[in-house]
C-alpha cells in the first residue's frame, strides 16, 4: 500500500513538472510579446493623469577611473589615516585622490606657486582662477653599484616625470587640490599621491 501511493505521488509531481514545462517553456515573456497602444483616452469631465511633459531623473556625471584606479585592489587613498588634525592630508573622492588644505584658495595658490617655484619644478603658466601648469622632473635614483646594477630582477622606480595642472575646488572653508595632466587628463591614483605628497610636505 505504502509503495503504490509512494508511486502515485511521483508520478503527480512528474506529471504536473512536465505540463509545467510544455505552458510556459515555449512562451514568450511578456516584454517581447508586447505592442504599443493608443495613448490613455480619458473620458470629458476627467482629469488627464499625464502630466504636461516627461519627468527626466539626471544624476551628475561622474570621472571614469584610469589608470591604476582600474585595478581590483581599494584605493591607497582611501581616508584620512588620522591626518585630519593636519594643515593638510591626502584624501580620496569619487573624483579620485586629492590634497586638502585647510585653507582658502586664495591662500593655497599662493602657497602652492612657492612650492612649485621652490620646489625644483618649471612653472609653464598661470590661470585667472589660481591653478597652474608646471614641469615636474623626478630626480634620478642614488646609483647603489656595480653589484646593484646587476640586479635585474628588481622592479625600477616609476617615473612620474611630466607637465600636469592643479585644479583647485573650495570645500567649505577649505581646499581641495586636484592633479591633471597637461592636456586636461586625470592623473592615476599613484601619480597623484607622489606630486601632491611634495605639495603636502612644503604646505605643512
């Protein structure tokens, strides 16, 4: 008795999974199967439930990462590491690494041109709103000799050498400095940290 209705019950869930199969395997979802209709006609003495022009959501577009930004690691600059009693700290955002300083933009382009000028790099031009375009030049590694030359399988430093641009934000009562590229181009996240580093080092 026990396997004949052990037997019936199979054979009810088979059944009922294969006509399951044979409605709805073969149909098309809804979406595909759709057409478009006659706009909604209402009735006189009603209200049209439409408004009078589309609503459009908009966000506010974001920087694309570049750069080592790419790669599936969390950024270095991912907080303030206990720097936020500082004049000013590196710090991350969603338009990549910046330097904060706690102080206007006014000041922190002066203070920014003496470093540049002060700090081995070749001013190339100025702008009305206070940012600048320089040449940076790396200084080359101590040689360490012969025996360290030979080393091959060491990994050589990056060189960061190039023409960038600052782009100074205000943040309240303080500064955010960005790092661009020459030609207007975000700089990766490593390239960032090591100029904003000696930014950081002579703004204090």
């Amino acid at each position: 008795m026990m396997i004949f209705l052990y037997r019936t019950v199979m054979a009810s869930i088979v059944i009922a999974v294969l006509t399951g199969c044979s409605l709805f395997g073969d149909n098309e979802p809804e979406y595909l199967d759709s057409a478009e209709s006659y706009p909604l006609r209402v009735p006189d003495g009603l209200d049209d439930p439409t408004g009078p022009a589309p609503i459009y959501i908009s966000v506010p577009e974001m920087r694309k990462p570049a750069g080592d930004e790419l790669e599936p690691l969390p950024p270095r600059v991912v907080s303030t590491a206990g720097r936020e009693d500082a004049n000013s700290y590196l710090a991350w955002s969603a338009e990549g690494a910046y330097l904060k300083v706690k102080d206007t933009p006014e000041s922190v382009s002066r203070r920014i041109r003496f470093a540049i000028e002060r700090g081995g790099m070749t001013m190339l031009e100025s702008t009305d709103s206070g940012d600048y375009k320089f040449h940076y030049k790396q200084a080359a590694a101590p040689d360490e000799g012969f025996f360290s030359n030979m080393a091959f399988w060491r990994s050589q430093p990056t060189d960061y050498s190039g023409t960038f641009m600052t782009l100074l934000k205000p943040d309240g009562q303080d500064t955010r400095v960005y790092l661009l590229f020459g030609n207007g181009e975000a700089v990766d996240t490593a390239g960032t940290e090591h100029i904003l580093a000696i930014f950081q080092e002579r703004l204090g």
